[in-house]
C-alpha cells in the first residue's frame, strides 16, 4: 500500500476515532489512530501516512504539536485539523505549522476527505460582512491565550485575569459543534 493510502487519526476521543477509522477504512484507506502526541511519535516509527487527521485538543494537551511533528516528518502529507473549538487564532498557527486544512466540527468523513483534495485556497471565496460582537471578540481573545500558553487553563485564566473555574465555565459553554 502507498503512503498516500495511509492515513493517521491524532484524536483522544476513543469513539469519535473508532467512527471515523472504520469510515476511512470503508473508502481504502490503511488507517492508524493515536491519542497523544506520544503516542502518535511512537507509531510513526513503522508507519508512514500520507493523510492526517489531528484533533486539535487532546485532553489538555494542544494538537498543534502533532500538526508540527508530521509536517516535520513529511512536508507535502496533507494534514486537516479537526476542531470543536475552533478560532481564527487557532486556524492561523495550525496553517503556519503544516496544516493543509481546518474544519470545524461536526465534520463528517465527506468533509474530510473533500479538505484532503483541496490543493489551493480560493480567490473566489464569499466575503461575509461579519460584525464582531463583544461576546466574539472575548472568545477570539480566550482562544488567542489558549494558543500562547499551549492549552494550559491555569496559565490562560491567570494571564485573562479570570479566575481558572471561570474560564473552565467560558470554554464549556461556547464550545463550537
């Protein structure tokens, strides 16, 4: 099997990897799937995927990490970052370091694979007038932190001047589906 066959889910929640691993494996792709960037080191010893899949939080941890780690591996593996808590901040670093798409979630196996063939970004694309709201320019900026101190809640809230639970509240409440 190709390398461009070879896929790699990075995703800590172990149904939502089951679910899109089999759907995958329906459409012939040799799928693997990893939790934590530790584990995703480790099953890049002996495997080789053309395609990525990466969560972009895994438990506390940030998967920005894992996007750098395979583009390190391979610079021209096309790498779609999967988010429910998706940013504009978020998005920017996950391009910059080697992603080939965002998507937001829900996503389905569709949507990911449609990101996978997409070779250039679009000069055509719609511009929507979007007004930004208070409520959005506070979540951007919770994001933004989130990014600069690697997912660490306690750092974030501590630099938001929030307290930790306040800001726990903030992200359970706003996250995007």
């Amino acid at each position: 099997m190709t390398d461009a066959s070879r896929l790699v889910i990075v995703e800590d929640d172990e149904a939502f990897a089951r679910t899109l691993k089999r759907s995958f494996e329906r459409r012939g792709y040799q799928v693997r799937v990893a939790a934590s960037h530790e584990e995703l080191a480790a099953l890049l010893v002996d495997f080789a995927p053309g395609y990525a899949v990466v969560d972009l939080k895994l438990g506390g941890a940030s998967g920005l990490a894992c996007v750098q780690s395979l583009h390190a591996q391979d610079a021209t593996m096309r790498i779609v970052v999967l988010t429910g808590f998706a940013s504009i901040a978020t998005a920017v670093e996950a391009i910059k370091l080697g992603a080939s798409y965002y998507l937001a979630k829900p996503s389905n196996t569709d949507d990911i694979e449609a990101a996978f063939e997409r070779e250039a970004g679009d000069p055509d694309a719609p511009l929507a007038a979007r007004p930004s709201s208070i409520k959005t320019v506070e979540w951007e900026h919770i994001h933004q932190t989130l990014v600069e101190t690697d997912f660490n809640i306690s750092e974030a809230a501590r630099r938001l001047g929030m307290h930790r639970r306040t800001l726990a509240r903030k992200l359970e409440k706003r996250q995007l589906r």
